[in-house]
C-alpha cells in the first residue's frame, strides 16, 4: 500500500514537470512569433571590427616601436626604445655566440 502512494507522487510530480515543460515551450515560442522581424541588414556588432590601418615593417619604419596599445598602431622612435632594442640585440647575440648547429652524419 504505500510503495503505491510514493508511485502515484512520482507520478504526479513527473506529469507536472510535463506540464510545465510543455507550458514554457509554446509560451516561448509564441514569444518568438510576436517578435517583430527585422527588414534591413544587421549589424555584426563586435564580430566584424573595423580594419586596422597599415604599417609597413622595414624599410623607413626599420629598427623602430610599433605600438599598438591604443588600437591603432603608432610608430615611435625614442631614445629609450632605441636603446632597449640595442640592449635585445646584444643579450641575443650574447646567447647566440656559442651556439652551433651540426649537420647528422650520413652513414
């Protein structure tokens, strides 16, 4: 007798959460109709950004900073950036020194 009680709970608990599924499907989907359509194009928002302009590297922007903190990129050539990129070059050219690659040996 009261295993078929807890049953019957189940049961009703089972068809209200049926019936409240069932409920919001069509309460969303008449949402979705009354919805108005829009006629014109959409806008794509922050998935299409606008195109950056363009910095030639090398030639007259050669051993110089590109920033791009701001978005956009600004060509610096100060002093300090100038001496931080000798600073670069002189640590790899340090780590680089010993440094030697041999070819396998053919058989």
């Amino acid at each position: 007798m009261r295993r078929s009680k807890e049953i019957i709970v189940l049961l009703a608990l089972l068809l209200g959460a049926i019936v409240f599924v069932l409920w919001y499907v069509a309460q969303r989907r008449a949402e979705m109709r009354a919805a108005p359509t829009a006629s014109g194009p959409k806008d794509l928002g922050p998935v299409a950004p606008q195109p950056v302009p363009f910095v030639d590297l090398g030639g007259k922007n050669e051993a110089k900073t590109i920033d791009f903190s701001g978005g956009k990129p600004v060509v610096k050539d100060t002093p300090e950036d100038r001496a931080a990129l000798e600073r670069g070059l002189k640590e790899i050219e340090e780590a680089t020194k010993s440094v030697t690659f041999e070819a396998p040996k053919k058989k």
